[in-house]
C-alpha cells in the first residue's frame, strides 16, 4: 500500500464521520408569543407578560416606557432591528429584554436556554409567564444538514 494511502483514507473517514454528526435538528415554532416589556427605569426593561397566540405572525413585542409612551413591534421588525443595531443600542434595550423570555427562547431560535425569574418585572410575572406561555407554546422539529454547518450557515469550501 502507497504511504500516503492510510492518511487519505483517514482523512475521508473523518470528513464524512464528522460530516454526519454535523447534520441538525433545528426547531419552528407552531405558535406565537406577545410579549409586554417594561422600562423599570432609565433605559431598563423588564418582561411583564406573556400572551401565547395562535399564529407565528402574531407574535409582538410591545414595549412600555415610563413616559407613559408605548410601541409595538412584529416579529420581523424585531429580528431586523436585532440584526442591524448593536446590542448596547438604545433602540435595541427593549428586544434584548424581550429575548431573554420565552420570546427569545420561541421566536429567535434560543433553544437550551429557558427564561430567568430575573428578566421579568416580579416574581408574579414570572410565573404567570412560566405557567401560562411556557406550559401551551409548542415548536417542531425539522432536520437540516450540511457538511461543516455553523451557526446556520454552510462551511462548505469550493475551488482548489
């Protein structure tokens, strides 16, 4: 057998192994969440409640500030004011707030990490959240693959 023949079979061995295990399940949501956050102070915000809603494209955040003023976002002004604000910006507080309830854990894919008492405005919020969206919110399962799949994005490497 040629010396370098034992590495490539290795090497192949290895891509594919890990090629396969690279292959996921990620989830959906079945269901939506309005989610009501409150400034507890100065560019503070806390959850309030959390209303499940039949439709994905329900799902709201509806922000409170304590100048009495109040806004609402859909789901996908949310994901685009995410996406294009940095995490420290003023405009992005609230959803960062938002994210760290079952919103985020539902509708921004933050599987493995459920919601902290600590996010929400008191203890009764928390679990009026925990007892009523946690318990009926339901997501699917859909598998995905790809060879070297990071982050939602493929690795996969062309050319020489």
């Amino acid at each position: 057998m040629h010396p370098t023949r034992p590495l490539l079979l290795f090497v192949v061995a290895a891509g594919l192994h890990f090629g396969l295990l690279r292959c996921t399940t990620e989830s959906e949501p079945t269901q939506g969440v309005v989610t009501t956050v409150r400034e507890v102070g100065p560019e503070e915000y806390k959850i309030a409640s959390e209303q499940p809603v039949a439709n994905v494209a329900d799902s709201r955040v509806i922000v409170d500030r304590m100048s009495g003023s109040s806004d609402t976002f859909t789901l996908a002004e949310v994901k685009a004011i995410q996406q294009t604000e940095p995490d420290s910006s003023r405009t992005s507080r609230p959803f960062r707030s938002a994210a760290l309830g079952y919103f985020g854990f539902m509708m921004l894919n933050r599987m493995g990490r459920t919601p902290s008492a600590s996010a929400y405005t008191n203890q009764a919020a928390y679990q009026r959240a925990t007892s009523t969206t946690g318990g009926s919110l339901s997501r699917t399962s859909r598998a995905r693959s790809g060879f070297g799949r990071s982050g939602g994005t493929s690795t996969r490497s062309f050319g020489g």
